[in-house]
C-alpha cells in the first residue's frame, strides 16, 4: 500500500467530529480464536468455554464466530469430546479468508442511496465519492489478501 493509499484510508476513517468509526469485532475475535487454537493445541482443549476465557466474551459468541469458521473450512471441531482445530496450514489461511468467513457480504463503506438530486453536492456525491471508497475497499482487501495466519503466529511467537 502506497502511503497516498494509507493516508486516504486514516481520512476515510476518522469521521464524524474527529472520533474513529467502529468496525465489527467479528475478525480480531476471529483472529484471537485462531491464534489461541495454535498456541493451546497440544496442552488444552480448546472448547468454547476455555476459548472464551482467553478472549473475554461470552461462550456464545466464541460458538457462533467457530461455527463461521467451520463453514469456512478454517477449523474442525471434534464432537462430544470438545475442540477445535485448524482444518488448514496457518500459511494457507490469510486475514481475508478470515474476514470473509464471519463478516457478511457487503461493502466496507454504507453509502446512502438517496442523496438530493437538486443539490447539486447531492447531485455529484456518487460521481466524486463511489471510485475513491471502492479502491480504499480493494486496497484494504488486498492487504488482508497479503497476511496469513502463520504471519500473526510468528509475530506472537517474538513477543512470548
């Protein structure tokens, strides 16, 4: 990402009298769940409930955000006894994959659809705007596209 691309999406960002808009929690907890199944794998089960301790939810948030994940194909879950398990390598699993599997199928941004067509900002919003928020999305995605799971693993194996 080129800094102009960085700087855009800071401006985009930070909206609304200078405070930061608030994106789902859905993938860090997605994320933080992914990485406490590689480090426990081995010396705990890592059920919904001792998943849940670890990112400080309830357990059925961590059940419905595994359930997404097993659809995904990221994590198998082994019935009765408890846990889960990553169903691929961490180099095969990247933060897109991630993202996808528990966020819903739209746009980053939410444009209303209705702006004044005799205003003339309203008029020419769409025309100024829609481009410059689908590349900030594609840029964001492409970023995603570029960090794995393993690259999350290694950065958390340097700082235990």
């Amino acid at each position: 990402m080129t800094e102009k691309q960085a700087s855009i999406i800071i401006f985009v960002i930070k909206i609304q009298k200078g405070d930061i808009m608030q994106f789902s929690s859905r993938l860090p907890i997605a994320v933080h769940i992914l990485l406490a199944i590689v480090e426990f794998e081995g010396k705990v089960k890592t059920t919904s409930a001792f998943l849940a301790g670890s990112v400080n939810v309830n357990p059925v948030i961590i059940r419905n955000t595994i359930g997404q994940l097993k659809a995904a194909g990221l994590v198998t879950v082994r019935a009765g006894e408890g846990g889960t398990s990553l169903a691929k390598d961490p180099e095969d699993i990247t933060l897109a994959d991630i993202f996808d599997a528990v966020e819903k199928d739209e746009d980053l941004f939410h444009f209303h659809e209705n702006p004044n067509p005799a205003c003339p900002v309203g008029r020419n919003v769409h025309a100024v705007l829609d481009g410059r928020l689908s590349a900030i999305q594609n840029a964001m995605r492409d970023q995603m596209s570029s960090v794995t799971l393993q690259d999350l693993i290694d950065d958390m194996e340097r700082r235990l």
